[in-house]
C-alpha cells in the first residue's frame, strides 16, 4: 500500500535519528500512534505499526551487540595480564621439558625475568606452569612466579636499562673522565648493562665483563629498556663465551685496539631525514599498522613474533629512532609531552588505566588507534576512547 509505505519510510528515517539519542522515550510509540491516527484508518496505521515493531526489533539487537563490544573491550585490562607471570628466584630456576624435575632442563628463568603463561597443569608436588618467555618454552613450578595482579603492581621494578652503543669502538673507563684508565671497550651495537647509579648528562655508568663497572660517553651510546627473558641452553654457552671475550679484552693494549667514535650514516636517527613532523607521523602510523594481526606476547621484543602494548609502542618508535620506556606507566611518566585529547595527532600514544597507566596504543587518526590488545586478540585496531583514557603523549614535536 503506497500510504502505508510512505509513512513506513518516514517513520523510519525518524527512527533512525531518534535511535541516536541515549535517552530514548520508551512511550514514544504511543506518541507516533496518536500523530497519524487522525490521518489513516486503523488498518494503514496496523500496518505500519508493525514495521515500526520490526525496525524497533533491528534497533534494540544493534544495541545489544554494541553493548556486548563494549563491555569486551572494557575487560581488555583484564585480559591482557591475566597470563602474565614475573619470575621470583634467587638466581635462576631450570625450565624443563615435563612438569617434573626429572624431565630434560631445556634453560633457565632468571629472577625478574617475564613470561606468558600458557597452560596450568598438575605436576610433581604440585601446579606448575607452562611457560613462554623468550625464545623459550618449557614448564615451571608455579611457586617461582609472581603472576596475575600481583605482576601488574610491580612490573615497573623488573625492568633493565643498556646503554647500546652506536661508535664503531668506544672505550669503557674507570671513572666519568676522558683522561681516566681504559678498562676495556665496546663496539657498535653492543649493549652495557646500566649499574642502577644515578649517570650524569655526560657519562653513563655500565656494568662490563663479570660484573665490572666502568663508565661511557653518553654521546655515542642510546639508552633502552628491556625486560629480562629466559635463555636457552644455547644461548646461555653463546653469552658465556662473550663473556670471556670481554674479559679478554681488558687485556688489551689501547694502542691496539683504538678508540673510534665515528657513528656510520646506519647508525643516525631515522628522523633526521623527515623536513616535516606530519610526514614522519604519517610513516609512524603505516608502519604500525604493517603489524595488525601478529601475536601478542607478554614481555616479548618482536613485532612480528609476538610483544605486548608497551612493547609495541617503545619497537615501533625505535624503528625511527626514539627511545621509549618498555612500561605503559614508564611511557606516561616519563616519555613526550602531554597534550589534551582535543590535541591529539596521528603518532601519538593513548595511555589507558584507572588509577595506573596499565596499557597504551598508537593513535592512527580517525577516533582510533592500533594496539597489541591482549594474547587472545593480538595486534588490533580500536577505536581510542574503548577504555579509560589516562593521558595522552606526543613524543613527536
């Protein structure tokens, strides 16, 4: 019927608008029967009220699916860290390759070193856990870790900080002079373990070769934080061995091996070669996105194998030369400049939480922003006001 149609399509386009609105009268019905009950017959407006019942039907199950995204995308905290796991030992404990300490040792976890869990079974004398943590997978008891929220409230303490250097061979001395005794040296690329000591603007404390300490220039080396992760038997021989080389290095005459600060063109920041900081986000962004899909992995450094949010902002930010906290707190406090939401440009990182910033993402423009979510959704986009926003950091400009 061409009434019953038109009033139909009106009506729709009025239920559409209306739909918007959050506070929605729930007699509204009554008030569309009582505007064109004057106008048709009871059949027509039957008619059309039942389209009305069927539009209202499509509304309320779009709400509901809404609802259902949200209330997922809320629980991401959760989720994120609900497999995560910090390791709390003296020294180290073996992994193995059963949950029983007469299966094969396949490496160790350090204390502080972090893990995913993977799966909680029943073994010798107890729960152990099946972990993921660097390039290593095997099973540990339970009573090793500190998991769950408890890993939350103290990630911040687990962190360590290198000084990676960017000469072609830069001496490591015994005290923060130029003048002072050589005690070995670094080459490019290589990364000395900060004391913990509070380092000057000029030289850097390290630790070097068995727990010496010397110092650096802070010119010719970038700072970065890192998590400490399990090793393979293999590596564990491979890092031993470079032990002994830099303890063999101590040996050596500086005449025959000279200092060379000279940085290579490889070496210089990224965004040196960027005239603009729109063109430089807008790289930022499209190299983030490169990612969408791969795995999430707590604590993990790859961007293609796995890494967690914090992970995935400090890796794509190191890609053009940036330094970032691995933490989503450390990367509030501590990185760029804060700027209100209102302010926000493509590049910038959204920190979320309550009370503590607990995960961050990458703003890509368009209300939202690209993030590794949590193990189950890996590296995803959102859109940027899914959760709690804390503040947001432009480490740009």
């Amino acid at each position: 019927m061409l009434i019953a149609f038109s009033i139909t399509v009106c009506a729709a386009a009025s239920l559409k608008l209306n739909t918007k609105a959050a506070d929605l009268s729930g007699d509204w019905k009554d008030n569309v029967r009582a505007g064109f009950e004057s106008r048709y017959s009871k059949e027509e407006l039957k008619e059309f009220m039942e389209e009305v019942d069927k539009l209202v039907a499509v509304r309320d199950k779009q709400q509901k699916a809404e609802a259902l995204e949200t209330a997922n995308e809320s629980d991401e905290e959760a989720d994120e860290y609900s497999n995560f796991a910090i390791a709390d030992v003296d020294k180290y404990v073996n992994v193995r390759t059963q949950a029983n300490t007469d299966s094969e040792i396949v490496g160790r976890m350090y204390d502080g070193a972090v893990a995913q869990i993977q799966e909680e079974v029943d073994g010798e004398d107890g729960k152990w856990l099946l972990v993921t943590s660097g390039n290593l997978n095997g099973y540990i008891k339970a009573e090793y870790f500190i998991y769950g929220d408890d890993a939350v409230a103290v990630i911040d303490d687990y962190i360590d900080r290198y000084a990676v250097v960017k000469a072609d061979c830069l001496n490591i001395r015994e005290n923060p002079d130029i003048e002072s005794k050589r005690i070995g040296y670094a080459l490019t690329g290589e990364k000395l373990k900060l004391t913990g000591k509070a380092s000057d603007e000029e030289w850097i404390n390290v630790n070097y070769a068995d727990d010496k300490t010397g110092f650096v220039s802070a010119d010719y080396v970038s700072v970065v934080e890192e998590f400490i992760y399990a090793k393979t038997m293999d590596e564990i021989k491979a890092e031993e061995e470079e032990q002994k080389k830099l303890l063999a290095r101590q040996k050596e005459d500086e005449k025959q091996k000279p200092e060379n600060v000279t940085i290579t063109e490889t070496e210089q920041p990224a965004t040196a070669q960027y005239a603009a900081s729109g063109d430089l986000r807008n790289d930022i962004v499209n190299f983030a996105l490169q990612y969408v899909g791969c795995p999430y992995v707590h604590g993990g450094n790859s961007l293609t194998n796995g890494t967690d949010c914090s992970g995935f902002t400090s890796l794509v930010y190191a890609n053009f030369g940036y330094g970032l906290s691995r933490t989503p707190s450390g990367q509030l406090s501590g990185n760029g400049r804060s700027v209100s939401l209102d302010e926000i440009q493509p590049g910038d990182i959204v920190c979320y939480g309550k009370s503590k910033c607990t995960h961050v993402g990458i703003y890509i423009g368009d209300g939202q922003i690209v993030h590794a979510a949590n193990p189950r959704k890996g590296i995803v986009v959102y859109n940027v006001g899914y959760d709690n926003i804390l503040g947001v950091k432009n480490v740009i400009d």
